[in-house]
C-alpha cells in the first residue's frame, strides 16, 4: 500500500501510478487474515505452478504453505499480503520442515 512506503520512497514514486511492489517466485510473504487476531500471522512461499500439484490444476502464481494445497495468488490477497523476504536470502523466516 502507497502508505506503508516509507517517505523517501513516496518521493521517488507518483501515488496515481504506484500499484505495489512487485512479487517474484520464492518470495516470503506474511499476512494477517483476521483483524480480531492481529498478533496472528501467517506465511507463506510464492511459488509458480504448472498446474499438476495445485488443486485447481491451473498454470500460474500460488501461495504455498507448508504440506497444504496451493492457493491462487490474485490481486484479493494483495491488501493483506506483504513481502517480508526471499526462500534463498531469508530462510530463517520459514518453518523449518517447508525447506
């Protein structure tokens, strides 16, 4: 969201075109689902799907958590969702059984 930039980063973007940051494959993400709960969090990997290990059996990007199923990655899950680190940089942000 424009509002969770910091003030030098709202200087170098323009609000009526700033649309998010960018998410690639590997990427960590944290979110927090249910606002009663905000000390609960939840993470999960982006990871890309060729359609044979997601229950919808459709190419494209997913959110991966654990042994779960895949969820789709769309843009519903962008105002929950931030990028808080990578699977190859950030490691120690994971469970270790996901790696």
């Amino acid at each position: 969201k424009w509002e969770d930039l910091s003030p030098l980063e709202q200087e170098i973007f323009f609000k009526d075109q700033w649309y998010g940051r960018q998410i690639f494959e590997g990427d960590i993400l944290e979110a927090h689902y249910d606002d009663k709960y905000p000390e609960n969090t939840t993470r999960t990997v982006v990871i890309w799907s060729h359609g044979t290990e997601c229950r919808n059996d459709g190419l494209g990007w997913y959110m991966k958590q654990g042994d779960y199923a895949p969820d789709p990655l769309d843009y519903m899950d962008a105002d929950k969702n931030r990028v808080i680190g990578n699977i190859h940089q950030h490691k120690e942000l994971l469970e270790e059984e996901w790696l």
